[in-house]
C-alpha cells in the first residue's frame, strides 16, 4: 500500500474541553522553500509557525521517523541586518521564542535565507532552494471585519462556522490577539459571557473560565455583558454591553476531547 504524503496532527488544545486553534499537515513530497510555501498558501493557510516547544514536539516528534522539514521561517536576503519573520502575514517574530540548534542560524556562503526543522526539533538555516519535506498549518479561527452586536456575531458564527471562539491558554491567547490586531473596530467580541442567573463568566462552548487576561477592570459582575479583546496594546480581555457593534473571531470547528500527545 502506498504511504500518504500527509500527516494531520492537531495543535493548539490541551486536555479535555479544549478549543483547536490550528491543524499541522506534514507532506513529505519534497518542494523547495517557495514551492513549500506556494503549495500550503493554496491548500491550507500557510506554512507553519512554531512558536513554542510543544507545537515541535507533536510536529515531528509524533513521527515514527522524523524527517527534517521546512517551516514558515525565513530572512530577507537583501536586507543588511539579518532578521527573521515568519511566512503567515502579522504574525510577529520574537526573538526571545526562538527554537534555533546549537550553531544555528549561521547563514553559511551568505546564502541560507529558510529556516527548516531538524530531526532533534531545533531550527536550522539552509538555501531555500534545497528540496525538502515541509510542514502546513490551516487554522481554525478567523476574523470576521463585520461590526455587529454580540448575539448577531454569535448567530453568524454558529451558521457559517462553528461558534465564537474560546481562548483556555495563552498560546490560544496569542493565535487570537494576532487575528484581532487586523480589525477595524476597537474591539473584537469573543464568546465569553456573563451569566447574572448564576453569577460567572463562562465561554458559549461550555468550557470553564480557567485561563484569564482581564484588563485592571475587566472582569466586573454586570447584566447584559460579554467579553471582547483589546484590538491593540496588550489586547487585554475587556466587558461591553452586548448591544455594541464590534469584530469578532470564529472558531471553524467543534472542540473535541484530545489526550496529551
């Protein structure tokens, strides 16, 4: 039987109960750095960004033999300081997240310009014309640059995706306030509610409040409130009166139970 060339690995969830912010597909049909990135662009959402340890951990590590393959990393060769920047637009680089093996990024004969995934899941530097696996990512949440009301966004999210989306960690935290910075409302609803009846926060897809980003007043205990991120700044998490017209994010897909890999 012929192997697949693709492999699915869910990221961006814990335990139980969790929101999937993004899938990982792993091809293993060799491309250059460009057709890599051509090819994710057309199928998915883009190539992957690997932003902490455990996302590297599941990329590759979940595979029986890891193979080294292209990530969404690269440098500008025309620039005269070396700087990376990842593949998916508005997606910052942060130097201090950086995942690079021992040596690396050493831009040898001034030509290696992507960055790639090694087999122990450390980050290298290499031509991009080398022909190699790669790694896609299609994500699973999505900004909606409509202002409507927070009932009319949770009925739009419920009829064209899933829901309105729920952040339970702060990469979750991270992957949303990145879509939220390209709104054109000051702020962007998210499914967080607040129930007067019983008297607490709760997500609409009836996860627990674990994780929390209030602002200083945040989190206050009003009728007729739900949550929404600040557009800029820290994008801190903030109440508003339902009836205000804002952005707001979607989830595409229904949470499902998922074990630690």
């Amino acid at each position: 039987m012929q192997r697949s060339p693709f492999l699915l690995v869910l990221v961006g969830q814990c335990s139980l109960l969790t929101c999937q912010l993004y899938e990982y597909h792993f091809n293993e049909e060799g491309k250059t750095w460009d057709e890599a990135q051509s090819f994710c662009r057309e199928k998915y959402t883009d190539l992957a960004t690997v932003t902490n340890m455990t996302d590297a951990t599941r990329l590759l590590g979940s595979r029986e033999n890891p193979a080294e393959a292209w990530i969404g990393l690269y440098s500008d060769p025309e620039t005269c300081n070396k700087t990376w920047h990842w593949s998916l637009p508005g997606v910052e680089f942060h130097d201090n997240e950086t995942q690079w093996n021992s040596g690396e990024p050493n831009n040898k004969d001034n030509e290696e310009n992507c960055g790639f995934m090694r087999r122990n899941l450390r980050w290298g530097d290499i031509s991009c014309l080398k022909s190699s696996d790669f790694i896609c990512y299609n994500d699973r949440v999505v900004l909606i640059n409509e202002s409507k009301t927070w009932e009319e966004a949770l009925v739009y999210c419920r009829e064209k995706h899933y829901d309105l989306v729920t952040i339970t960690n702060l990469d979750e935290q991270r992957w949303v306030q990145d879509r939220a910075k390209k709104a054109n409302s000051p702020y962007v609803w998210l499914g967080l509610r607040y129930t007067c009846t019983l008297q607490f926060w709760f997500w609409v897809s009836d996860v627990a409040v674990t994780y929390k980003n209030w602002d200083s007043h945040g989190e206050t205990d009003d009728c007729d409130m739900s949550g929404a991120m600040d557009r800029g700044g820290e994008h801190k998490w903030i109440k508003k009166l339902d009836n205000e017209n804002f952005n707001f994010i979607c989830s595409k897909f229904k949470p499902t139970p998922h074990s630690k890999i």
